[in-house]
C-alpha cells in the first residue's frame, strides 16, 4: 500500500470507472480527535469525505459533485448492511 508523506500511514486505494470517469476512493485510519466529513471542489476534482469504524475515506474524481455524493451514499449505505 503507499503511504501518504502528510498522514505518516499506509492508504488504500480503489479505482471505480463511471462514464468513462475514473472514481478513486483512498482510505486511512482516522487520526484520533480528528473526524472529516462533507464535501468540497479543489482544482477541478469534486471530493467526498466521511468518518467510519476508525477510518477516513475519500471519494475524488473529475465527475460532478452530485455523482461524486451519490456515490458516497450509495457507498456508505452498502457498507452498512
């Protein structure tokens, strides 16, 4: 797994295609007091992010931010079940 210079930790990274767009979704432990969530544009690339079971995860791609939260809802709701 690469590990992220800024977070000192190992991140996975899993390539999801949607309409010919790449979807990366990286994953990392949660650093302890410090719990992300919502969502923001940054030089072209929606992102996604939320807290869960210990870890942070985000979704980025160059899709719009409504695919890109739909994602992250569907995502989280199969993750629950």
């Amino acid at each position: 797994m690469p590990t992220a210079f800024w977070l000192k930790a190992s991140v996975a990274a899993v390539v999801y295609r949607r309409c010919r767009h790449a979807l990366n979704l990286f994953v990392w432990p949660s650093r302890r007091g410090e719990t992300l969530g919502g969502h923001a544009i940054r030089q072209g690339y929606a992102i996604s992010c939320w807290p869960r079971g210990g870890l942070e995860f985000w979704a980025v791609s160059d899709l719009d931010q409504g695919a890109i939260d739909a994602f992250a809802r569907a995502y989280r709701q199969a993750s629950a079940a």
